[in-house]
C-alpha cells in the first residue's frame, strides 16, 4: 500500500511540518559513551558528560512522566512529588536494589520554554526523571488528536463510519504523532549508556518510538508492552498508516500484551500485511522478522499490594467503611468503578441492573447499585453523550423503582480519594465491570484484595481471628484483559442485559461456601502476580531475547519509517561483482549453477521468459568450453527447454533435478528416479478437494511432481488448510516413494530423493572423475530449495580447498550461503560481468616484451 507518511524522518526536524524546537543543550548528560553517537555529538571529552559507574540501568518510557506537579501561585516554584498511584513507578519493585531507574516522559501541565532547563535539572537530580517537553500544539495534536481520536477507537474496535460516530483520519494529526515520537527519542537517546541499557517502552503512543531508536543504534535493547486491546486484522488494517505502525512494533526485541488475543490479533495483522510467519520457541512466541527473532509475552500487569494494603490500614479508610455500612445496612451492595468513557459500558450496566429489578421483584429494596465515575481521560463529543445517556438511566431507574430510604443506583460522579474509593470495595458485595473492551482493567484485583483486607484494618473494624474467611464476587465482562486471569469471576458478554442481570443475581445469591473458595482463588493468583512479578518477568524475557544481538551483522534498510533492521551471520556479506570477476580470471574449470524463478527471472513478473540481457549473457558464458553452465529450477522441463533453446551447451535440471540435461543435444536422464506415478491418483483427488474448499488456491501438475498453491488465498485461511493438507498427505502416502514438502505457500508432493542438491553434486562429481575438477564455482538461489545446493557444493568440495566457491542468496535472509544480491537486477550484472570476461580476449605481450619481463624475473 503506498503511504504518505515521511519518506525521510529528518524531515520532521526541518521545521516545514511543525515548530519543533530542538532539544535543549542543557538537558542533563547520564551516561558517557566513547566516540559519537549518531549525530549527538557525544564523545569521550564533553566536559557536561556525567561520569556514571558501571551499573545496570532502565530507561522506562511513557507518555506521562509518575509525577504530580503544581504551581505554586504565590513564590512561582514548581512543586513536584511522586504518583504513588501510577503502575509504571512500581516497576522498579520487580528489579533489583542495585538497578537505577530512569522515566522519559511527559509532564501533565505546560512548562514556560525559559523555566524548562532548570526544571529539567531538578526532575533528574531528585526523581530520576526525563521530561520531553512537547510543544503545546504538537502534543495537544498528538494526543487528544491522534492518540485519542484515531487510535484509541481503532483499537477498541470503533470505526469512524460516518462523521457522527467518530473521528477521520487526519494527516495533521498523524504528523504530529510520529513528531512527538521523535521528541522522545532524541530525550532517550541522551539518557541512554547505549551498551548496556534496556528500554521499555509503553503503550500505543509511542509505537514509532522503536523505529527512530533502532534506526540510531542497531544493538539498543528494547521492549514494549501494549497496555490496551489490539484489534483483529479487520479492523486495523483500515487504518491508513498501519505498516508503519507494525514495523515501528516489530523494531523491538520483545513485544508484550495482556492476553492471548491481543497478541492472536498482532501476529494475524504481520501474517496478512508483511506476510511474516510465526513459532513458538521452547514455550516463546516468536517471529522472524528479516533475519531478527522477535519475541512476544503475554502476561497481564498486577498491582502494587503494598501500596493498597497501606491504604486500608489508614484510620480514615477504616472510618468511612463504617460509615457506609451503616448506610447501607440490611441491603447489598454492587460496586462499579469506571471511567467516564464510552467503552466502558456504563448504561449496559445500569439497563442490567434495571433488569433485574423487574425480573426479581424481591429484590427491590434490598439491593443498590454504587456506580464511581472517574474523571474521562479524553474529551469530546463521544463522552458528552455517554455522560448525558447515564445520567438520564439513572435519573430513570430511580424515579420508577425509588422510595423514601431508597435510591437503586448511586452514581458517584466526582474525584473519590484513595481511601473512600478503597472503602466502597471492601463493603460490596459484588463487584461488576461491564466494559464492552478494555485493555485490562485492575478494579477486579483491587476489589478482591480490599476485601481479604489487612490485620490492621480488622482490628480498627473490632473483627476478631476466629471472623469468617473471606468472600467475593465478581461479574467481568468477557472483553476485558484481566477476565482470561480471573477463572472464578462469573463471565458475561455485556451486550445481553438479560444475561448480565442474570449474572448479578447469581452473585449475590451464591452460597457462602462458594464465594469463598472463589475468593480464595482469584487473590492468590493477585498476591502472586503483582506488578513486581509482571516488570521482572518482562525484564528477564527482554535479556533472553537481546542475547544475540552481537553474534550477527546488521544491516539498516529502508527510509523513514519504512525502516528497518536485518540481521545477519556475520560471515554473511554482499556478494562483490569485482571479486567474483577476478577469481573467474584466475580461474581455469568453472561450474555456474543459477536457479530461474526469483534469480533470473523477477517473481512478480507474469511472463516468465528470460530477458534478452539474460539470453545473451548465458550464452557468453556457455560458449566458453572452460564453463559448465546450468539451470537448475523447479519447473517443467518444457517451458525450460523452449525459453532457453538458444544457448545450446547449456545444461538444464528441471522439476528440482528430476529431469536433467546436460546440452541440448543430450537427452533427458531421470537418473534412476521411480517413474511409477501411481501415487498420483491418490495425491490428486484430495489436492483438489482443498482447492474447492479454499478459495484462491490452484494445483500445478509436473510429470513428476503435484504442487499445491494457496499465495492467492486468504493468508491465514490459506496457511491453515496447507498444514492440514500436509498431515492428510503425510498420512496417506506413508507406504509411497514419496515426501511431501510444505514451502512458501506451497506444499509439494515430489518422488523421494529429488532435490538441487542432488544435481549439484552430481554435475561436480562428474567433472571431478573427468580431471576437471572445478576451481571456480558460482551457486546462486532465493528459496528454500536452493538451501541444498549450496550444501551439496560445499559438501562435495571439500576436499578441493583451491576451489573459490561463490554460494549467493537473493535478498538478505538467513541462507547457508556466504553471499548474498539484493535482487535480480544485481544477479544480471554479475552475469553480464563474467560473460564480458569470457568473451573479451586475454591480454597476449609482444615477444620481445616477454623475453625482457622473463629477464628481469
């Protein structure tokens, strides 16, 4: 898909786009690294460098900086003190004492420019904390712009089908996104010691972020985690700038999600629109992203126990829980806790609860349903109408099922503190979150954990040791990340009111007994699974996969956010037209082996006949009677003899070696294959049952071989039907001299023992037992079967160390062989360089020249 996004990123600082101003001088150095790093003018000799002792280190990069910060109005100074409610400032608890910790991010309120370098200084020196300081346009543009009003729907899976329900894409807006990702890795570049750091990136405001790091320094280690939803493919891939999105992903060493289906939902968008394919290795997901392996982790966030254990032990906690229970004395209560937002399912719930009023009557009376708002994190049309449909349910409910003493719904919508909102979870009953998407939603395990409470809460509330275990309910929509975690929660799909009534009812009249075995259950798995768990298991996970980091050479390819990183042996290099010209020179007995499809002939191409710069350097070649020359392809023997009839010493493997010729005055040999094809009549009725059942798939039949192709069919459809034609096939043909193979997009069914490599060695064989052994050897492929060929050569030539051996892949990707050509156009130019050497005489001296040279020798 063409894209309009920026073809070159240092067009972003140019100014044509947006005012940014460049990152301040002043910005306080933490690292010191020997040489320049990419352009920042970092060397072993800046005098404001900060020596550090070596030490491991996070760089932990958000949106927002876990800080509160305010004015005070009288003195001007800023007043800065730690969010002790923000997950990402308990990450640290899941690393060592020893590891130093360091927050890139935004503040929450506008700096003055002039008053940014001093406050700079005073959040590094005392929280350890990186401001990026957006500009005031560009952030309000990347945030509640494209952060809120195009991604934020996207991934909770609300498409902007008219301009009434929701926002359209906006260049502008997207402008600005991949503006502020860049603010932010010029911040992380000057934070980070390059060699030893790791970086953890958060959250989908900040998914180019990898692309501009990675392209700056190759080794950087990095690793994201998406704390919302994910959508499946059909909803993302409506997004106009959504392979830049995934390839700004997978820059990263280790991408992390909440549940499996986020993480099903990713690895169907990299399958369908970058064609990549995924494993699982030892027990990790894994993709293999141009020659890198990226892992990914599934693992739902916990919380921070200590934080909301110290709460409850607050008297002022412990006060308002009496207060409420003698309100709400004799009735029991339901507790929601949601943001005002309008996937949070705030009037399903209340129609729910209206529900069961009307459909158990006995009810009435006795139970209330406390619904705490929090403060909406986005503004705009969207909420507004949320806001006012929940308040008229409300007002509804109550005026028709309300009495004296008797309000069903409360609907609490103001700042709750801490303390109170801990309360109202250790009184409920029943806790529900009905969001109709979440990312994960940690109300459920603060809710259990309030209710096992504390020994010194007990105390305060005058409970005695011998008091009855603990209980609780919960009722979780199926659409949020911490229902998979939460097994003894009552699941519902919050669209069925009825349903969800249904559900509530059985909460609250579940036996004893089993609330609290559920209650035992769900806050062993929170107590064990905090947020001290989850950050270190990330952050061994990260440290496995940057493992090999260093056993590779790496390559940058691509411009702007096309970019992108490969990763190679480091015995793997780029194939060199001179050097290979000059061996030929040097050499006297050559063999050149070439594949035709993706080697001599472009893949995309729909007429397969070779060019005439093609033609004409084959024949070059072929007329040289030092040359063996060969094609060695996987089609038909047919079309190969038609297309290439002009070079007439040219040997032919057709159908992978089944057929071969050595020139075309010889005759086809099968070299003693198994011309029994009996196996057909099995192989073909059931090839073509899968073509019928998958759309877009066709069969291809050789003489020796049937292959069945699905590149035309629903990618994933299509992958899972080749697997399960493979099993039916592998099953079927046990007993037959047969192997059936799966390739790239293909699964081949071919007599056994055929394969390139065969060829190779038999051609190099021959020409060993004539005395003619080869002192030159070009071998060049780009798929999976040419795999053999160059092992075959390298195998069969062993004992020929003279012989300069040219093994060449096209593309840059794992290969056995040593070389590699970007593509066919730079395999025509080697071609044409070694035919221009066949064809141009050697330099013959004057006799005269020869006896003086041969004197002076």
């Amino acid at each position: 898909m063409g894209s309009k996004s920026f073809g070159n990123l240092l067009d972003l600082a140019s100014g044509d786009l947006l005012d940014i101003p460049h990152t301040p001088r002043a910005l306080p150095r933490v690292m010191t690294v020997p040489g320049i790093i990419d352009g920042y003018g970092i060397s072993d000799r800046d005098s404001d460098a900060i020596s550090l002792p070596c030490r491991e280190r996070k760089i932990v990069v958000a949106n927002f900086l876990p800080l509160n910060c305010t004015k005070d109005s009288e003195t001007g100074h800023w007043i800065f003190s730690l969010d002790n409610d923000s997950p990402l400032l308990h990450l640290k608890d899941g690393f060592s004492p020893e590891t130093e910790v360091i927050y890139v991010g935004s503040l929450k309120t506008d700096v003055d420019l002039s008053e940014q370098d001093e406050v700079a200084q005073i959040l590094f020196e005392e929280f350890s904390c990186v401001p990026t300081f957006l500009p005031q346009d560009v952030h309000k543009k990347f945030y509640l712009g494209f952060c809120k009003q195009q991604l934020w729907p996207l991934f909770h899976y609300m498409l902007p089908m008219c301009p009434d329900h929701g926002e359209r894409f906006d260049r502008s807006l997207w402008q600005a996104y991949v503006s502020a990702n860049k603010i932010f890795a010029d911040k992380v570049m000057g934070a980070i010691n390059l060699e030893e750091d790791c970086i953890w990136i958060h959250d989908y405001h900040l998914m180019l972020l990898p692309t501009f790091l990675r392209r700056r320094f190759y080794r950087v280690k990095l690793g994201f985690f998406l704390h919302s939803p994910f959508p499946s493919s059909e909803i993302y891939r409506t997004l106009p700038v959504r392979e830049e999105l995934l390839r700004g992903l997978l820059n990263c060493d280790l991408i992390g999600f909440h549940t499996f289906d986020y993480a099903r939902h990713f690895l169907s968008c990299c399958c369908r629109m970058l064609g990549l394919e995924y494993e699982s290795k030892r027990g990790h997901i894994a993709l293999d992203y141009l020659g890198r392996t990226v892992f990914l982790k599934i693992l739902p966030i916990g919380i921070q126990m200590g934080r909301l254990e110290s709460v409850l032990n607050l008297p002022s906690t412990a006060e308002k829980l009496k207060e409420i229970q003698e309100k709400y004395r004799g009735k029991k209560v339901i507790l929601g806790v949601d943001d005002m937002d309008i996937f949070k399912g705030l009037s399903l719930k209340i129609l729910a609860f209206e529900h069961l009023l009307q459909q158990y009557p006995s009810m009435l009376g006795k139970v209330v349903l406390i619904q705490i708002v929090n403060p909406a994190r986005g503004s705009g049309k969207d909420v507004q109408e949320a806001k006012k449909e929940t308040y008229y349910t409300v007002d509804r409910i109550n005026e028709r099922y309300g009495s004296p003493g008797y309000e069903p719904v409360v609907l609490i919508d103001r700042p709750v503190p801490r303390f109170e909102k801990s309360a109202y979870y250790a009184m409920a009953e029943c806790c529900i979150v009905n969001a109709v998407r979440d990312g994960m939603n940690l109300v459920p395990y603060k809710y259990t954990v309030c209710r096992q409470g504390t020994p010194e809460m007990d105390k305060s509330m005058g409970l005695s040791d011998d008091s009855p275990p603990r209980t609780s309910t919960l009722v979780l929509s199926e659409f949020i990340g911490c229902s998979p975690s939460l097994s003894g929660a009552i699941r519902v799909n919050p669209w069925d009111v009825d349903a969800v009534a249904d559900s509530m009812y059985s909460a609250l009249t579940m036996s004893d007994s089993e609330k609290q075995l559920r209650h035992k259950k769900h806050y062993q798995y929170i107590s064990t699974h905090d947020v001290a768990y989850w950050s270190r298991s990330f952050a061994q996970d990260l440290e496995r996969a940057c493992r090999d980091h260093y056993s590779k050479r790496c390559w940058g390819v691509g411009w702007g956010l096309g970019f992108r990183l490969i990763a190679l042996s480091p015995n793997f290099r780029r194939l060199s037209v001179e050097q290979t010209v000059s061996a030929y020179r040097r050499s006297s007995k050559r063999a050149i082996f070439l594949d035709y499809d993706g080697t001599l002939v472009p893949e995309t191409l729909i007429v397969k006949e070779p060019s005439a710069d093609v033609m004409s350097a084959l024949k070059a070649l072929c007329s040289d009677p030092n040359n063996t020359v060969f094609i060695v392809s996987g089609r038909g023997k047919v079309s190969l003899s038609e297309w290439l009839a002009p070079c007439q010493n040219l040997g032919i493997a057709a159908e992978h070696g089944y057929f071969t010729r050595w020139n075309e005055s010889c005759d086809w040999e099968t070299s003693g294959f198994s011309n029994d094809f009996e196996w057909k009549k099995i192989v073909e009725p059931i090839m073509r049952l899968y073509t019928e059942t998958t759309d877009g798939s066709t069969i291809e039949a050789k003489e020796s071989a049937l292959v069945w192709h699905h590149q035309d069919a629903d990618r994933d459809f299509g992958s899972c039907q080749a697997k399960e034609l493979l099993d039916h096939l592998e099953s079927v043909l046990v007993n037959e001299p047969v192997v059936v193979n799966r390739g790239h997009q293909i699964v081949e069914v071919k007599p056994q023992g055929v394969s390139k490599g065969l060829v190779t060695g038999k051609v190099l064989r021959r020409m060993l037992e004539e005395g003619n052994a080869p002192d030159f050897v070009v071998c060049i492929g780009d798929d999976r079967s040419d795999e053999d060929m160059f092992e075959s050569i390298t195998t069969t030539l062993s004992a020929q160390p003279s012989s300069e051996i040219f093994a060449c892949t096209v593309g840059r990707k794992p290969s056995k062989a040593k070389y590699f050509l970007d593509e066919v156009s730079d395999v025509v130019k080697l071609l044409q360089g070694l035919a221009n050497t066949s064809s141009s005489p050697k330099p013959r001296y004057p006799s005269h020249l020869r006896v003086s040279f041969e004197s002076v020798v």
